[in-house]
C-alpha cells in the first residue's frame, strides 16, 4: 500500500467510518485527477469537523431523550369518537346487547336489535347516554357502561428527521410536541431543531407555527411543547450539513457496485 493510499485509510479510521466507505473513496481517488482529488480533501476537512461536533452531541442528547419514554402522558377530559374506534358496551343483565362494536364508516355503530346508532362527535358519556335512550324503549332503567377499547381515529402525523416517522394515534392521550416526537424515535443527527413546524389542519386553511424543538427536549421550555391535537402535522427540516450528507452519499452510491471488486483485490492487499 503506498504512502497516499495509508494516509487516506489513516483519516478516515480516525473519523470512526468503516472499511466499506473507505473503499469507496479509495475506488473514486484512483479514477479522478489530481484537481478532484483537491475538490474531494477540502470538502472533506470543512465537512467532518461539523459532523463529528453534530453526532456526538446528538448521541449524548439521545441518550437523556430516552429517559423521556417512559413519562406518562395527560389523559383528555373527553375523548371524541370516529370512524374504526372500537367501543365495548355493557348492558346489565343483557349480554345480547353487549359486546365490542366498531364505529363504521357512516359514523355509527350497529346493535342487534337496536340497530345503528350514531358515536362519530361523541364523547364517552354522550355515547352512553345515546344507548341509554334507545334502550329505554325496551327495558326499564337500563344500566350501560362503555369503555374505548381502540382508539383509531384520532392520529397525529411525525414527518421529517425523526428515527421512526409516520402516524401515531393519540391513543386517547393529551399529547405535546415533546410526546409526539418522543413517540417518534427522537430526532435523528441533522435534524434542524430550532426550526420545527407543527402545522394543524383546519376547514379552509392550515396553520403553521414554528417551533424551536431544541428549547423544548434540551431545557425544559415549556413555552414551546404546545399541545399536538389530532390530525396535527409535527415536521422536523434537515440541516444543512444532512443535505451535504445525502450528497456524499449520492456522490458514492454509483461506486457500490464496483465495492466488491476492490474488496477482492483488497484480500491481497492494495498496492
């Protein structure tokens, strides 16, 4: 191995990076002038400081963050059903008008014998009200009691730089911009904290507010954990130093397949 190849393979096994990525860049060093060779090693050394400084912050952060699974949400003084949730009634001394029922998509619910009756907009007490009045047709003082057995309806979505993005039902639960990204994984290395937007669906216009997310998981400052209510959009930007990230490895990607040639070659020792 020549003095080039064993300075390059030295820079890279201080940077933490494995032995694929550094075949990667050895492969595209032997084919390009000595000019690119240029453009690659300054890009390199006003990159990887920043980097490095970003990973191992974000890490120490990651770890405290997760410390924050485990913390309770609030629960909701009323929790509004919809389309799939999934209720279970309980008729006193009636189990033909028990069961677990499924609020369809016409917003109801279909009992035997009772037939459909409307849960969508409705509360856990004005639910049990409306089976209460149906039945009151049929027996006298009828005793019913209802519970959520699944909360589908009411969802929250997590986009952008977070380890596990997508939709997140409420579960029932008052939830916050720090339960939501929480849920969510936490953010990833380059996620642009001070600038997350939490963008809540209305009628006839979104809203969008943004958020410094940085105050709220680091310091504490609840000013900015506003409340995430359903059908709420979190989104977490990428830094700049992602994108540059996500350009390297573009950058590389077309030498993947040449990989395994070098690493044969490799075997016996690059020379």
């Amino acid at each position: 191995m020549n003095k080039k190849n064993c300075a390059l393979r030295s820079a890279i096994k201080v940077s933490g990076l494995n032995n694929r990525f550094y075949l990667q860049i050895l492969w595209l060093w032997k084919i390009t002038n000595t000019e690119f060779q240029a453009i690659i090693l300054i890009s390199w050394a006003l990159f990887m400081p920043f980097l490095f400084s970003a990973c191992a912050t974000n890490s120490i952060k990651q770890n405290e963050l997760k410390k924050l699974q485990n913390t309770p949400s609030v629960l909701p003084d009323d929790y509004i059903l919809g389309t799939d949730d999934t209720v279970k009634i309980t008729v006193e001394n009636h189990p033909e008008w028990s069961g677990e029922f499924i609020v369809g998509p016409n917003g109801k619910i279909s009992i035997p014998s009772l037939g459909d009756v409307s849960a969508e907009g409705l509360n856990k007490k004005q639910f049990e009200a409306a089976i209460t009045s149906r039945l009151d047709q049929y027996i006298n003082n009828p005793r019913v009691t209802t519970n959520i057995v699944k909360y589908v309806s009411q969802v929250i979505y997590v986009l952008g730089e977070v380890n596990k993005p997508g939709k997140y039902s409420t579960e029932g639960k008052k939830l916050t911009l720090r339960d939501a990204v929480v849920n969510a994984g936490l953010p990833t290395r380059f996620a642009a904290l001070n600038r997350t937007f939490v963008i809540s669906s209305a009628k006839k216009h979104s809203h969008k507010r943004v958020v410094n997310l940085y105050r709220v998981l680091y310091q504490g400052d609840l000013e900015y954990n506003i409340e995430v209510k359903p059908g709420d959009i979190v989104y977490v930007p990428e830094t700049i130093w992602g994108i540059f990230s996500d350009f390297i490895s573009s950058l590389f990607s077309p030498f993947n397949s040449a990989t395994g040639f070098v690493t044969i070659r490799s075997s016996g020792g690059l020379q």
